[in-house]
C-alpha cells in the first residue's frame, strides 16, 4: 500500500448486523480499497443486494460463509463486525496469515483478562493479544493504532464519553473519580439481530427509557481508558437511555472542577486539543450539539458548558452509533494503519434532515 | 361543594394550548365538575370542536374572549393556562370575586419577587401572592394546597425532579448541594405556539439535543422546593433535553450519597414515602420506568438504583409531561382544594402502545 | 341488565395483546360493566399492572389462564381477543353456558364457510355460527348486533372503508366494482407478539410502505359486507401500507361515479347518512381527516372530495386502529347487545398531541 | 468540460432550503465538479457549516447573496433551489451570460404558458423558454437533457408516479385515462421555510394525514409528461398524502388494465424497459419497495403487482424526495448535460437504518 495505485484488499466478517452494512457502506466509496469479502452465515451464497435492499444497484458482491483461510487469502485486512466472543476465537489464526485486524466487538478492549473475565463473565480465549491491541479512537490512541496488528475498535458510548472527557482530563481541572455519564442512544445500537418486544417498533416508538444504568460493560472500560488519559483512578457512574429514533447518540457528561475555570478558558482547552483533527469539532462557544447534525458521518460534535454554580462542567458529546460509534472509526483506524490520509473516504456529508 | 350533587363551576382559561387543551380533556370526564367557560383570544367565538378537531363530538363548548367579570361569575374555580407573565397581572382581581386560581404559569412557583425579578427578568406584578401560593405538588404540599387561594402548579420537570427526590431528602441520605438532574422531555413541552425551526417536525426528528444546561429557570425552582424538603441549601445542575416524541418526560437525577446504604434500604424508603398515594409508582427493584408507561395519566413512575462503586443513589422518574406534568397535576390539587377524591376524574389508565 | 344498578359482568380472553388491553383500558372506565376476568397463557398468574405497567395503579385484576367453565360462571359476555382461529373452536361450548361472544379476530366475520376456507386455508370448526352471527358495525348493521349470541367485531381496515363506503353505496352513485381502498396503518396493526425483523424499530422507523396489496384478507371481507349493503357484486383492490407510528389508520377510498354529483350533494349524502351517530364525524367541506384527531377515540371522522376532472369521489377514513378498529367497536356493540346508551363509557376525548 | 482534468464550475441558488443543502451535499462529493458558489439570502456572509453545523468539517464555503453577474461570471451551470416563481425572472438573463441552468422549481416543467397560469395563477414571466427546456427525468427524456440550456428537474411525486408509468404506457396495457396515483411523502417535502403549526413536530408526529387531493399542482404535470409518453390524453387522480418520516416518498399507483396480462408480462416489461439504467431497481417478483431502501440515494425502486380480481395493475414506486426527487437527479442530468458518466458523483449507498 504505497500510493501506487494498487488498493488494499479487505473484508468484512459480518457484513449484514447494522455495522457490518455501514463499513460496506463506506468501504464501497473508499477510494484506495479493494472490499472482496463480505460474509453472513445465515445469507451465504446471496447477493448482498438481495439481502439487503438498499445496496441493490451499488455492488454485486455476495455474501460468502466465513471461512478462515480463505478470509486471508490475498487480504490485508480484515474487519470483524460480528457478536462479542466470535473475535478472540479465531484472530491469532487470522493474525497468523499475516493480515492484519480490526475488531469491532468488544473482545480486545478491555487490557487485562482478569478484567475481562468479572465484566463479560467469560474467560477470555486470546488474552495474550489484549496487551498488544491498540484501543482504536485515532485522536487519543492514534500513534499505537498505526503499527497495531489489531485494533480493538470501541462503540459509540466509550467514543462520545472519551473525545469529550479526554481534554479535561489532559487540562487536569477535573475529578477523574467524580465524574457522570448520562448516555442516550438509537435503537440501532441494541443491534440487529436481537428484536424483541422491547425494539418492536410499537413499544419503543413514543418510548424513553433508561436501561442497566449501574451495570453496563461500558462502564469499565471507559475507565480504563480514562486512566491512561490522566494516570489516575477513575470512577464514574454510566447511565445509559434508549432514544426513539434510529441512529445517533449523545453523551452528557457531567464534571466536578478541581479549580474554578471560565466558560472561555474551557472552550479554548477543548480547541487547542483538537486542533487540526479534522473529525472532531468543537462548536463555538454557546451552542450544543445535536444528534441529527452527525448522521452519516465520522464527525464528533461537541459542546462545553461550565456550571460556575454547581462548580461542574457539563461537556456533550454527539456522535453517530454506527458511524463514528462503529464503521466510520473502523475505517479512519484502517487509514492510519496503512498510511492513507486520516479523512481518505469519510469526508462525505452526511443526509440531512 | 359539598357533596350534595351540585357540580364545581369551573373555567380555562387558555383553552387551546397544549396544557389548555389537556385540562379541557380531563375536565369533561370529571365527575364532579362542570366545564362550562374555556377562553382563546384567537379563536373566539369558534366551537372548541372546530379548533381542535380531536374534540368534535365530545363537547359543544364554544371559545371565549377572557373577560374577568364574566370569568368569575358563577365560577369557583378558573384555570389559568396562558404564557408566563399573564396570570400575576389578573390574579388579584379575579380573587377579589371569590374565585379560587390553580396557575398552570411560572408566575406564581418562586416564593420571593427577587428572586422571580432575577430569574424571569422582570418585576412581578402581584408580589404579596407568592407568599401565599401554594406549590402545588400534593404528594408533597397537599396540605397547603387544601386552602389556598391560589395554587401555582409547576411544570413537568420541577415535578419529576422533585417526587424522585423526595423520599432522599427526607431521609437524609443525599448531600442537596451535589444533586445532578439530567432531564429529558417530549416537544409538546416547548408548547403550541412556538413552531420555530428547531421543533419543525424534519428538523426535530431522528434528534436528540441538550438545550439551556446551565440557564433554565427551573433550576431555581427545584432548588427552593429542595429547600422546603430538607431545610439545607440545594445546588443541583439542570440540563434539559428535547427528545424526538410528542409526550413523556424523564429525569435520571444522580446524588451522592452522605452515608452508604444498600438498595434494598433506598427501595424501603421510597415505598415507605409513597405509601398509600396512588399517583406515584415505586417500580419493583431493579425495574426502570419507561415514558411511555405513563402517557395519557397523572401517575408518575419511579425507579432507584444504588450505585454503590461511585457512591450515588440514581433515581429515575417518569411523567406525561401535560398530565401529571401539567394539566392532570393541576386536577389533582383541584381535588384536594374543593374536598373530592383525590382520584376523581384521574383514574383512566391511559392509550398503550 | 335492566339498569336496576347490577353491573355486566365480563371477561377479556386474551388480554395482553394489542387489542385486549385496550378493551381493559375502556371496561375498567365503563359505568355499567364489572370486568371481573382476563386471559393470558403466558402470564397467568400475574397480576396485570405488573405485566403491563402502564395499569400499575389502576387495576387490581390478575390474569388467569383460560378456563371455560370459570370463564362462563357469572359471567354475562365474554370478549374473544385472540389471535384468529381459537375463537371458532370454543364459541359453541361458551354459548352454551349462556354467554354472550364478542370475538375480535376473523373467525366469525365471513357469511360463508366455503368463502372462509379459500381465504383463511383452513376448514371453520363452527360454521353453523356464521350465518348467525352479526356483523358488528353498529352504524350500518345495529339491529343485528343488539340480538346477536355471537357478534365479529370487525378490524380497523374493513371498518374504516365500510363507514366510508356506506353513504355513497345507499345514494347509488358509485360502482360498487370499481373501487380502490388505499389503506395505511400504524404498527400496532401488526400485532404485539409479531415482533418480526420488519417491525423492528430501526428497520420500521423512517419507513413507509405497501404489503400484501393484492392479497389480503380483508379484502373479500369488505366486498361482502359492501354487497350487504348495496345489494350487487362489490369488486375492489385492497392495497395496505404501513406508516412508521404506533396508532392511527386512515383509508383513502377512491369510487368512479355513476352519475355526476357536486361535493355539497356528495357531503349531504355523507351528512344525512350519519345524522344523530355519536361515532362518525363528516367533516366540513374541504377540511380532511388526520390520524391524530383520532387517536384514543372511538371516532370515525370522514372527509368527502369530489373528483370531477377524473369521475370520482374520494373519502378518506381516519380511525384508531385499536379503538374504532377493535376495543371500542367492541364496547360500543355491547352496549347496544345490552341495552346500555351507545357512547357509555366511550365519550372521553383523546390524548392530544 | 472535455475530461482533460478541468472541473465543472457550478452555483448552488439557494443553498440553504432542503433541495439546496442536499445538492451541495452531492456536489462536494462529485469527482468532476467544482462548487464555486452558494447564496442565501438570508444567511448571506455566514460560513456554510455554521449556518447549517452538519457542513461543520466537510466544507469552507461561504454563503453569498445571489448576484446574476458574479454568478454567471466563470460559472458552467447554475442550480436553481429557489422557491417557486423566482427562476422564471432571472432564467433569461442568466442564459444571455453562457450558463446553463438546472431550476430545482416549478418554474419550467409545464409546456404551457396557459396550462402555466391556470396551475399557478399567475403570468408566466419567461415563457418562450417554456418549450425548450427539458423535462429532466433521464430515463425518460435524456436525450433532450444532454442538449438543453434549460433543464426543469421534476420534484418527488412527478418523478415517482412516471418512473412507474413510463413501462406501462410504452408497453400500451393500461388506460392513461384512468389512473390513481395515491402518493405519500415525508416532511421535509413541505419544505425549509414553512414551519406552520401543520409541521410542527408535536402536531404531525404520529400522525397521517391527506392533503390537496383534487387541486394538487403536480396532477396536471403528470398528465401532460403521461400524455408525452403514450400520445393519448391522461387523467387521473393525485392525492398526496403526509407520512411521519423526515424524507422518502412512495406512490401507489393503480392503472385499469386494457387487456389481460399476467403478472410475469408486466415483470417482463419494467425489467426490459429500465434495463441497464442504473437508477432505477425493478423488484424481483412479488418484493415491494419500503421508503428506507432508497434514502439518500438517486435510486427510484419499483415494484408492480397484477391484480386479476380488479384488473388493474398495482404500480408502486419509492424515492428519496430530497434525492431521485431533488437533488440527485438534478445531479444526474447535470451528468448528462455536460457528457460526465450518468452515475458520476451518485453511486454511494444510502445510510441504513
């Protein structure tokens, strides 16, 4: 991959839960990738087209069984878009082909197998790859992701949270161990394959709701990765809602100051760290972000407010679940990984309304 | 009013906004009242069935300009559900007749005219009324609410808010001064005149989006109702959030706690608190409330939850934001002014899904 | 049931789906009916309010398992809300008991058991109840339901075109074999336990459209009725679609005419038609029915347009799906089966918005 | 424009309504085009991105007033996302600078001055150019796009119930005097700048509603591009409907049959007359299409069902509003103008769910 003209050749493993079909999606545009291989167990054998109506017209790829040897035959790289627990199967065996990972599951997110084990309530089947992948958010981690043979590539909750903490933690002017989550998010992010009674469009249209707010598995991870930011221990609480509306997802994050700051000092943290990266944006002072201003794109939309009187600052965080919260990321990882420029294939608008 | 058969001769007074047309709703399937004048400037002299066509055939009440003498002429009781600003300039004189006020405004909710000067920006016209309001949440000032004159009914938020934190103030167990309250409400809830860009329905919808997080005049009001419920000082954040649904509203408040205590204890206390009301559902533990649990009634869900590894109680309240929110709250203290069943007229459950 | 005081005593049978719980919303409101028993299989034993929360507070009823010895024993009517094909099976035995049926599914809505067979693919296990039972419709076939042991309360699509063909089939100014019936429905049309990939809600969300347009079963249903009504062969298309809302259905009927009409005799016909019934609002001239003007409603409104550059009259029927289309129909044909005013416990307006 | 390298020079005239936004969002994505220029009268002098913060990132222009001379200076073609009635004034002097003009409005998709202000009620203030502008449907008349100086883009419902025709007509099996076109869109149809209580989102959420079924201005439209297709004169009915869903239109077209066909014929005849035109997808037989298989896509997916027991056959036909509908195909005949690839700029999916 150097630029003269040959593409890179990857494949989703995966391809029809809602992120498999959004990195299709993107890939399908990417300018210096070859997409070969999508798989689906239960669509083997079909036109993606046929199984997936939207895409009816834009490829005629079709869907294959995944089949590991033949996954790495002539791949570089390959995304595993499937349920959690399938990845640290069977990646030492991809690893081993010489191609290189990026998983979208939560298999090789969290560092420690010990950790992984007390949130998942499984052990783990590859925890000698934990140390070594890097956790795939390019502005915070960027550097490891580059030369990583896998890159565990985090969701949309992790995503939001970190981008809008991570200057303020770098700032030092918060507690790391004071800190509220208020998350909310489509429906999409519940997945594709799991409708039941809750996502049935007649109950969750209309709806609102809250859901595990003292026990998701977000929650330690965010923390770990909070720690790496800062140094220091962290300790938030998590509290995750369901949006009646398809995509999109929004974190309100909630800060206690270790010294006071002004609304401006705190603007100018968030765009001095973000100068220059070009998917985070960091909105003027004054105006908040909305879900519906990042649908279809890998941007991250964020506002800061400092609560002089409660002595809190609130920072919200805007993202799309599947794109930068899943498919969008995944491929601006695989960009850094393979020395294409970080926006290669994401600089697309995204439809609005 | 005193059983005897004759019915409570009641007015509204801004009959065709969202909180307007809700307590019309409720008003004609009251048993012990007799809806007999609704008011609207613009629509005057219109059958309130032609107005609003989800009224046709239900009632053939006819749409009136406001007219004071005529308001409190044989009426007991007027409903004031017009814009902020309005109902402390008629207030006094419409007492003067001998009618009783429940205001549905922010006009009458904050006890001080400072205060009220500081937050609404304005002098208030009918001073010596704050005193005298009554705040008018029954599970928790019922008893003033009894024999006032006039009630100041508060909105959705302050309402939500305060019946989740209720049951933790009294017991002690939360620091007022560390309270944070993430709340999130239906469009309906920025009212029916208002169809400015930001809720027109391609623009509102498929979004979710914070708004006025350190600014809203709520903030203020929760904060001295908390007050009134624990005698300390309260200081909470207040961030609001619009959702992409007509009804519904949910606060997810976070406290922390002064002293540890398991769930089962938060649990205790909140049925304990709650016992014997029937407009407020303490869920089973570990059962969350949902917005569209609650639409169409004045019942408002609660859940709790310990967070034990950041030391915080998380409570979850939900209402319709135009009836217990609004306009079901506003005839539950009706009842409780004029001696009815607390209950009466409010025992419906409402349309699901 | 002489009005002495005694209430009607009554049972829902199948009561946690769509349909069934909406019947428990208007019983438990219902000023001459005791609803003593409701069915689930699957939740016998629970009590309601905690299978569905949003009767939490308003009902102390508990579900049992289908008994019908039990369901018989003082019990005066017996609501069938079943998935289609039970009720057939165990209506004989119930009659015998002396009950009266409601039965909300297909079985008992076509007159013929041959006709039933093509349609439904199976053999009828009653079908000497068929010729008898009524067609409960109570604008167009009242008498027959006030006698009636066993009465098909039909569903929402079949309603709404009925009620909107039924002043142009008795003018005479249509060709009753040259209609086209476009229907669109909420999704809660589909059912509560169908919650299939399509009614997912990221997938039915932002989502419209047509199914099963030449096909469905309601079509010959409709045809049947409508030659009930004007005595020749009825022919139509029966084209459904589905729109992305939890309620609401509204037909757009399309009719060449026979004779040219102007839109005042078109809304005279539709006028005089419905003059004096509670349930059917003809709208004024020019103004059109909306789904949410109806929703919570046993309402009917219907809008009336005269086409006369293409030869036709178009109505449009706007109804609750689940209220005029199946629970409150429902109540409005017991209250005539039993001689109680036609609009008890069926005159509160809707939620609105 | 030879494909040496030069980029098209092209204006968006109005890029901050629906149809605006949406064409600059293809054309920054367009291989062979350079967007030069963007007005808004309103936000004139503002950054794109800040006026519309999904931008925020993808872009750096700058709104302009609208000046003919600046716009037609080094300029190829000019969009026209006016509202209506304003293209028509400055079409001619536009055209006297050398560029070519796709108008998004009204202003020149009827072939007559008359027919013009009958429909519109107003004198056509440029009516020589009436007749030579292209009707811009590139399936249909692409041959006159590639030449025209004036191509008149059709909006969503023209293009949808066409685009279903076209095959039928050609094939000569259905009587284009008698059609029903029952057509339903998405909010974002009605437009930017009208945010009427009829739009806001309290009010059309959940709901479905009618409008315009006699007077609708595109009925006459449809019938003259109908008449152009078959030679005879076309009649039919128009009725639009709304739909609760940000963008996506879908007709229902229903056309009596002049002779028998079976439904394997009308298969045959759509496939065979859109083969190898890459925006429009015919169905496999007896597949429907569904709105959100097309959003964000030049794509017009059709599905066509023979109904024996009427005799009619069932055309139905979805579109993105805003993109086969507006936008996209504005794009695409752009392509065809000016000799770029028809799929040029148009080919990436949509995003799902």
């Amino acid at each position: 991959m150097d630029g003269s003209g040959e593409k890179l050749r990857v494949g989703v493993i995966g391809a029809t839960g809602y992120g498999g079909m959004e990195l299709v999606r993107l890939l399908l545009g990417h300018p210096h990738v070859s997409l070969t291989y999508v798989t689906s167990e239960t669509f083997q054998g079909q036109p993606l087209g046929e199984v997936l109506p939207h895409f009816r017209g834009f490829t005629n790829l079709t869907l294959h069984s995944f089949d590991p040897t033949y996954a790495t035959n002539s791949r570089d790289l390959l995304f595993l878009a499937w349920q959690p627990g399938r990845a640290m199967e069977v990646a030492p065996e991809l690893l081993k082909h010489g191609v290189r990972i990026i998983d979208l599951s939560a298999d090789y997110r969290l560092k420690s197998a010990d950790l992984y084990e007390r949130v998942y309530k499984q052990r783990h089947a590859s925890p000698k790859l934990l140390a070594e992948a890097a956790y795939g958010i390019p502005e915070l981690w960027g550097d490891a992701v580059k030369t990583a043979r896998v890159v565990a590539c985090p969701g949309c909750y992790p995503t939001g949270a970190l981008l809008g903490l991570a200057p303020l933690l770098s700032e030092g002017v918060i507690d790391p161990a004071d800190v509220i989550v208020n998350a909310a998010s489509g429906v999409s992010g519940a997945g594709r394959s799991k409708f039941e009674l809750g996502f049935h469009f007649p109950e969750m249209d209309e709806n609102y709701r809250p859901y595990n707010v003292t026990g998701h598995r977000h929650r330690p991870e965010i923390e770990q990765q909070m720690t790496a930011l800062c140094g220091e221990e962290a300790r938030i609480v998590f509290a995750p809602h369901l949006v009646p509306m398809a995509r999109g997802e929004l974190c309100t994050v909630y800060c206690r100051l270790t010294r006071p700051i002004t609304p401006e000092e705190a603007q100018g943290a968030f765009e001095r760290f973000y100068s220059g990266r070009p998917f985070v944006q960091v909105l003027p002072q004054g105006q908040l972000p909305a879900t519906k201003n990042v649908l279809g794109t890998n941007m991250c939309h964020l506002g800061v407010a400092v609560d002089t009187h409660a002595n809190r600052v609130i920072v919200m965080s805007a993202v799309d679940n599947l794109v930068r919260g899943t498919a969008g990321q995944a491929v601006q990882n695989m960009n850094l990984m393979f020395g294409f420029p970080e926006t290669a294939g994401l600089m697309l608008p995204g439809q609005y309304p």
